[in-house]
C-alpha cells in the first residue's frame, strides 16, 4: 500500500440517462401524473379544456351555415336544427369588413397596396436571405410613402378617395403599421433622451413621456378629432385619420420609451466603457453597442406594445372611425341579417383576425428572440 | 520624502542581467505624462496629487491595495474617467474637454479590463472588427485581415466565428486583447486583466501580454500578478490611498522597498 489514501485508476465516461426519466411515457408519468395533487389537475384542465372546445367547434364548424343568402337560411325555425355561426353574413358583408366604402372600382389599389406590403415584409421576416438593407429601406421608407399616394390618390391620375369612406380591415391595418413603424424609432428616441446627460432634453424627454402616458388614449383620440381645429386657425384642416393617426403615434411612442429604457437600463457600465475606450462616440457606441443588446433584451415588451397597439386600434370607433370592428357593428344593424347568431358570429370573425395576427406577431418574436440568442445572459 | 522626488524621473535605468527583456526606450520620448493629477469622488479624495511618466516602450506595473486610485488613474488616461485638477498628455496630446483630442487619444491607447467587456451580440471577429471599420474607417476586408492576424497573434484564431459566451474566461479576456490591438495602438493598458479569471486560466493571459511587452509595446498593467511583474516591468508603481508611494526597479522594489507601505504590501501578497 502506497501513501495514498485513494487513487482513481479508470475515468468514468458518460452514460445514457435511466429509462423511466425520459420518453413520452417517463414525461407523462413524472409531468401530469406526479403526484395526487397532480394527477387531479391534470385531469379537471383536461374536462375543462373539453367543456370548452365542444360548444366552441359546435357553433363554428358543425352547427355552423355555410351557405344562404339571407337571415332567412341562419333562423331556427326555418332550419329546424339549433344553429351556430352565420357564416353566410360574414360572407354578404365581407367586402366592407375590408375595405369599408372604398370606391368598389378603385379597390385594385388597396389590393395592390397590400400585395406590396405582403411582397416587401415577407423576404424581410426571413433572416436567410439577402439584401436586408434594400429591402429594410423600401419596406419602411419606401412603402409607407407609396401606400398613401396609393389609397389616397389624387396625383397621378388617380383619383382622390377621401378617408372618410376608408374602413375595416384597410383602417386597422393603416393605423396599426404607422403605430407601430412610427412608435419604435420615436420612443427609442424619448428613451435615449430621457437617459441623456443633457439636463433641458431630459427633462422635455421626461415631460412627454409621463404626459403621454398619464392620458386615456380615448382622450388623446377626441383632443386630436373635436378640439384640435378648434386651436387650429380657421382655414388649416388636418385629415380626421391622420390627426388619429398621429395620436396613436404619440401615444404609443411614450409606451414604447419606457420598454426601450428598460433595455438600456440592462446594459452593464462595462459595455458603454469598452465601446468608450475603443474610440466611439456617442451616436456610434449607442448605434452598434448599447441598442443592439438593449432591443434584443426588450423583444417581450415591445411585441407586447405592439400587439397592444394593434388591438387598442378598435377605439377609434369613439370618433367615428370605422375600424373592422365599427364595421362590423354597423352590419349588425342590417335588418336583412339581423338574426340571433348574426352578433356572435360577428365578433368570433372579428376575435379570429385579431388573434390570427397578434399569435403571428407573439409568435415571430419568440422565434426572433431564438435567433438572436448569443448566450448572453446566464 | 526620497520617494516623492524620485516619483516621475522618466525610465529606469538598463536593468540588470537577465532581468526584464531588452527595452527599446527611447529616452526623451514621453508617452504619458500625468501632472498634479487630483480627482474626487464626491467628496472622497481618490487621486492625489499623482505626478508621473511613461516613456515609449516603457512596461510599468501598478500596485496596490483595493481602493488605492490605481484603476482610476489608468482610466483617467484614455479619459473613461474625467478629474478635477491637473493635466494629463498622451503621446503628446493633452487631454482637455476638447472631443477632438479625447478621440485622438482614445484612438491610440488600447485598454483591457477585468471584465472583458466584449459586445456579447457580436462575434468574435466582428468584436475586433468593429472599431475598425467605424473608428478608424478601415475597409471590411482589410479589418478583418487584421483581426485574424492579432487573433493569431493571441492564439486563438480558431474561435472567430463564436460569441463571446461560449469561450473560456481566458479565451475571453485574450479576445479582448485583441480587440485592443486591432485599433493598432502605441499604449495598452491593463485593468486587473486576469483578477476575474479561473486560476487555471491566468498563465494564458500573461503569456499573451509577456509577448506583446517583447514585442516593444508601451504597457501600464494594474495587477498583483508578481511573477509578471518581475517578468517583464521596467518600473513597478505603489499606489496607497489616491497616491504614489513608491517607483522602483522590479528588483529594487521586491529585494529591497524603501517605503513602509510597500513591506507591508508586500508582506501580505507574497506569503
């Protein structure tokens, strides 16, 4: 025997883990059937999930009507069957749930706006392919500018289609993209000023952020349609949208500052000390450094913001507006459909779009925030 | 009172045989001159009255206790931290509250810290090209070639296209190395580089900076590393309570402190 109390003479290598800990089997058993108290919650969320899911598929796919012309083909009576959703309303008034009173032989333009968008946003979303910048600066510069000559004409022979008769779909989408395409540069901007060394500027930062963000939106909506012209002087007119739209802007720029200044405030000192003593200024170190990082660690909350925006888009209605939603209300008043399923089918249209494309959003930010995972943060 | 005349005479004299590597000192060529150098924190004192001079090529070691000011004069020479009274030249540019000069001089002192400070979105190529490209607006092609030459230089051109999270402290902190040195500059300074490193991890980094000491680069180290600083140290500098204590010759200063402080320094890191 040696002097050694213990010496190692063969490493142990790796070895696959016990059975029963993985598969399906092992994940059901220690996941949804651990214990009692799991075993009963996993079987009462499952009974809820069905006392949810039967009525929900019953009145949209199999009690549903798929096909008619009038209220008539939607009644009980008539059909003899209890009845789910009116798909044939949905159908009927499909146009002005898009487009609202848009000139039925001008709505080419509207398509052709959104064949852009779709053309320009989709190569966009996709991190593989190339010439991001182009494509950055003629979906967010380029784009916006064409949209508007676009839908609301007036030069280039095409007629002038007043905003006024806009509506559905078409009006959700304007004020959402230009709440959203607007908000995050302007509130990175009020975030950074609200950071700034420069007293007067903080402050003015500061000032606007918490104004903005101390007012109802609904408010900011009827200062900017019924009490702005009465400051303006008499003959300036802004367009209602517009004024809306600029509302929104502000409105959801305040938001968007502070989910951006959480950001900046993750950022440790040593970054902005090595961006520093590597010879970058400010705009540069704020540019390729700090915001880069900032944004990515923000991702939840500014999706948040968004989706938030994209839904709060339904309270123009207050100023007359016709959003998809005020559309939709106004249909309900056609005497033609008027029927008991006509208002829930209605709204489970409406709750479908709006989830359709808040779950997409929710969904390409998770899968952005993947991507950008560098293994940062532990 | 000895050492407060001594404090700030420029070089030292040849060192002795098989001592520090060869110095290519030129004897009038200052790199750094600190003058009545007096900062405050609030209401503390942390620098005080600092008089000091690097020359070019010259590879000065800072010692000290914690909260000694030895961090914050380092910072004070590319002006990560501004003072109160006194005057700092670098490389013959003073630094005032003129931005011009601020970027000349940051453009030419490269600095390393104890935590890295690496951009975790980039990688590692793009941490060392990065400054190139929009500092000194280098062309891409021409930054990256350098960035693999000093990523070879520090040897670890194999790791370029990861991020920072997934190397070694070590590997991290020799990148940083590099990121400094592809701004090409003629002083580096060294924040307590290897203070936050595995102890496994510390030899490498010291390896890294004794061979850019051989290479004649002008280097201000803070570290309590002793072997490297008998290595490859023209001067060691003690630094207590915001000022200078002593400045000595590696071998003078390690065989022979003339100032309490510096015994008892000593006494406590050298068990």
């Amino acid at each position: 025997m040696s002097a050694h109390a213990y010496l190692r003479r063969d490493m142990i290598g790796p070895m696959p883990p016990p059975l029963a800990a993985t598969g399906f089997v092992g994940w059901v058993r220690r996941q949804l059937f651990g214990s009692v108290l799991n075993s009963v919650l996993t079987l009462a969320s499952f009974l809820l999930l069905i006392a949810l899911a039967v009525p929900t598929i019953r009145f949209l796919v199999i009690d549903a009507v798929w096909e008619g012309a009038s209220r008539a083909d939607c009644l009980e009576e008539t059909l003899g069957r209890p009845v789910g959703a009116c798909w044939p309303f949905i159908a009927a008034k499909f146009k002005q749930f898009m487009y609202g009173f848009y000139p039925e032989n001008e709505l080419w333009r509207v398509n052709l706006t959104y064949a852009l968008g779709v053309i320009l946003l989709a190569p966009l979303l996709v991190p593989r392919l190339p010439y991001k910048t182009v494509n950055a600066i003629l979906f967010f510069g380029v784009f916006p500018v064409v949209a508007f000559f676009l839908l609301v004409g007036g030069v280039f022979g095409l007629t002038h289609v007043e905003t006024r008769v806009w509506g559905g779909m078409l009006v959700t989408l304007v004020i959402s993209f230009t709440g959203i395409i607007g908000s995050l540069p302007f509130g990175i901007l009020l975030a950074l000023g609200r950071r700034s060394d420069l007293p007067i500027v903080r402050m003015l930062c500061i000032i606007f952020i918490e104004f903005w963000r101390g007012v109802p939106l609904i408010t900011v909506l009827f200062f900017a349609t019924y009490m702005l012209p009465l400051f303006l002087p008499g003959n300036w007119r802004i367009d209602p949208l517009l004024r809306v739209l600029i509302g929104v802007v502000l409105f959801a720029g305040a938001y968007m500052a502070e989910v951006v200044r959480g950001g900046l405030q993750a950022i440790p000192r040593g970054q902005y000390e090595g961006a520093t003593a590597l010879g970058f200024g400010y705009w540069r170190m704020t540019g390729l450094v700090i915001l880069p990082q900032a944004l990515k660690y923000v991702i939840p909350g500014i999706v948040n913001s968004f989706i938030a925006l994209f839904k709060d888009t339904t309270l123009v209605l207050i100023v007359a507006i016709f959003d998809l939603l005020g559309q939709l209300r106004a249909a309900f008043a056609d005497p033609n459909w008027s029927t008991p399923v006509t208002l829930f089918t209605g709204f489970a249209f409406a709750g479908i779009i709006y989830f359709v494309i808040s779950f997409a959003m929710s969904r390409y930010a998770l899968y952005t925030e993947r991507r950008l995972d560098t293994g940062a943060a532990r | 009172m000895d050492q407060e005349r001594r404090q700030g005479e420029g070089a030292a004299a040849a060192p002795g045989e098989g001592a520090a590597p060869a110095m290519r000192t030129t004897k009038n060529q200052v790199a750094i001159e600190i003058i009545d150098l007096n900062k405050w924190f609030g209401s503390f004192h942390v620098l005080r009255d600092v008089n000091f001079k690097v020359m070019r090529g010259e590879r000065i070691v800072i010692s000290g206790p914690s909260g000694s000011g030895k961090s914050t004069l380092l910072r004070c020479i590319n002006r990560i931290e501004d003072w109160q009274q006194g005057r700092v030249i670098v490389d013959g540019v003073e630094l005032t509250q003129d931005l011009k000069a601020i970027d000349e001089v940051r453009r030419e002192v490269g600095m390393v810290f104890q935590q890295f400070n690496l951009f975790p979105h980039l990688t590692v190529l793009e941490n060392c090209t990065l400054a190139p490209v929009h500092v000194r607006r280098l062309p891409r092609r021409e930054a990256e070639r350098l960035a693999r030459l000093y990523l070879e230089r520090v040897h670890i051109p194999e790791q370029a296209d990861k991020y920072p999270a997934q190397l070694s402290g070590g590997q991290q902190q020799r990148v940083a190395i590099a990121r400094a040195l592809c701004m090409e500059p003629k002083i580096m300074l060294f924040d307590e580089p290897t203070s936050s490193l595995d102890p496994e991890m510390v030899k490498e980094v010291l390896d890294t900076m004794v061979e850019l000491a051989m290479d004649g680069m002008t280097m201000l180290v803070v570290s309590h590393e002793m072997g490297f600083a008998r290595q490859v140290a023209n001067r060691m500098v003690l630094m207590d309570a915001g000022q200078i204590v002593e400045i000595a010759e590696p071998k003078a200063f390690f065989e022979n402190p003339q100032h309490e402080r510096t015994r008892l320094f000593l006494s406590q890191i050298l068990h």
